[in-house]
C-alpha cells in the first residue's frame, strides 16, 4: 500500500527498546513510507519529518523510566527538532521519555493495580485538532494495545485545568461504547488520560501501541489512523 | 573524600500504591498498627575531587547544593517526588 508521501519517518533505538522493529514494520510494510532506524548517540536529525520514540525498556528502566534515556545524545537533538516544529511521537515508553525530558507535562508513576497490564483496551479520541488524529472523528473509540507497568498518569491540578484548556488531552480509555469509566481505566491514570500533546501540538505521547495494531491479521488495525493521520498531508 | 545518602520518596499529596500494598500485607501478618507506610529509593554515594573543601560547614553546605541539583536533575521527579539528602560526617 504505498503511498504518494515524501514524509521521512526516523525511529530511535535506544539500548532496552524493543517495540522499534513493530514501528518500522508498520510505516515501511504497511504504510509503505520511507523509515529509517536511529540509534541513540546519534546527533543529527536532519532530513527527518518525524521522530518516533519506539516502546520498551531504555536503560533497563534504571531509576525511573525514561529517566536515563532522556539524557542520550538523540534527545538534544530531538528536543531541537521539537523545538523548531518538528514532529515527535512517544509510544509507551517513549511517552514516558517525553515525559522526563520535560517536552510534555505531567509525569508517570506505578500502575494503580501494581501489575504489568498487556492486553487490548479501548480509547477515545478526544481531539483531531493534531497531527496524529486528524483522520480520525472526534469522540471515535479504537481498539488498541496497552502493555505496560509504569502507565499511570499524573498532572497537578493547575497542569490538568492546563491540558484542558489547550484541548491537549489526544486519547483517554474507555469503555466499547466510549464512555469515560473507572472500570475502563486499566493504571490509575488521571482522568484516564492516555495519550496527550505539545501545547503546539507537534509533540504527542501516548500508552497505547497503534505499531501493534496497524495490520488486520494482528486483531486491529486502528493503529493505523495514526499514520493515516501523519501522511495525510 | 564525602559520603552521602539520598532518600526519595513519593510527594506525600500522591498515592503510594505500592507502600498502600506493602502495608496491607503487614496488617495480614498482624503488625495492624502500621500505618502511612510510604516506599521509597535510597540512593548512597561517595563524592570527591570536585568539590575543593568538603571539609568544615561550608564545604559540607556546598555537597549539599551539589547534591540538591543532582536530585533535581535526574535522581528525583520533582513533579511527584520528594528528596532528602544527607552527608556523613
């Protein structure tokens, strides 16, 4: 399925990632866009349109998780491509890198439940207004992956009337028919906050793994409404 | 040559899940009278070279500082953490 698009997709590895090879696989196979891989000492990103912050465990999730990976080289050099627009997506761990490295707010703490959860869950889109979802419909639940320890999203009050007020809040579990419940969040997550964005909107993070849902004999492909998104312009 | 100790802990307005499960498995061994139970990493290192005197107060009062800022740079989460350091004497 090729698509006409010259966006460049580059996808960090950094040593402990392991969701970089499902990110390739999606965008190269599926999506049949250009992807190159990036290893973490890298410091030039030039020649990318976006950055992709793959799942896993950097640095053994030594400390806290992103803590370390958050001072590799790459992340001055993608802290610069943010800062000049450049787009940025942090996928499960990758969120939580941003997180650390201060280009999202809030911060993610143990799963309330204290286990590692790995199944599908449910989330709602809750803006279109990025670069992530805008071929999505506002409010559309998609049937998407979670597999994480550390998923639990906290934001002080002023961060979250913040988040609101900028309508940075991408995803939030759900139930199927897309009603926002306890029993639907599967970490304790503020709000059920899954997913958020950049006050300029060029940077997103999010717990789910549309990598692993972008192709049908995989159970889902509501990943790929996110590339979808990426390389409809 | 210094040594010091780091203790970090979750903000005290933040839920321990972790602490709250700990506890609870205390109160089912019998030890009921436990109580806010909070976990916690402890971090011990030994500092030299960089600073010129780690001798006297004032020498200990720049480990401190020095300390602080490690613990804000990377040690610690200020957004849900609390820290606290200590110097050997």
């Amino acid at each position: 399925m090729p698509t006409a698009t010259k966006m460049r997709f580059g996808v960090v590895i950094f040593p402990g990632s392991n969701c970089d090879t499902d990110a390739w696989h999606a965008l190269h196979d599926q999506m049949g866009a250009p992807v190159e891989y990036i290893w973490h000492q890298e410091t030039d990103l030039s020649g990318f349109d976006c950055i992709i912050l793959p799942g896993g465990f950097s640095y053994g999730d030594y400390l806290r998780t992103g803590a370390i990976a958050r001072f590799s080289p790459v992340m001055n050099a993608v802290t610069d491509f943010a800062s000049r627009g450049g787009l940025v997506i942090g996928i499960c761990n990758g969120f939580q890198i941003l997180l650390e490295a201060g280009l999202l707010p809030g911060a993610m703490m143990r799963n309330v439940g204290q286990t590692f959860v790995c199944k599908y869950v449910n989330i709602r889109v809750e803006t279109t207004d990025t670069p992530y979802t805008r071929a999505m419909q506002k409010g559309a639940v998609l049937r998407i992956p979670i597999a994480h320890g550390e998923g639990n999203y906290y934001a002080d009050a002023e961060t979250l009337a913040e988040l609101k007020r900028n309508d940075q809040i991408v995803f939030r579990y759900c139930a199927p028919d897309g009603s926002i419940t306890p029993e639907a969040n599967p970490n304790g997550s503020l709000e059920n906050i899954a997913g958020i964005c950049s006050r300029e909107r060029n940077v997103m993070g999010m717990m789910p793994h549309p990598e692993r849902c972008s192709d049908p004999l995989l159970g889902s492909a509501d990943g790929r409404l996110v590339w979808e998104s990426l390389l409809e312009r | 040559m210094a040594k010091a100790r780091v203790v970090i802990t979750l903000k005290k307005t933040i839920m321990d899940a972790q602490g709250q499960t700990v506890e609870k498995a205390l109160h089912n061994l019998g030890y009921e009278g436990v109580q806010n139970l909070r976990m916690g990493k402890y971090i011990e290192m030994e500092v030299n070279g960089a600073l010129p005197a780690l001798s006297g107060a004032e020498g200990k009062d720049r480990l401190a500082a020095q300390l602080g800022e490690m613990c804000r740079k990377l040690l610690a989460n200020p957004i849900i953490e609390d820290f606290r350091v200590e110097i050997e004497d």
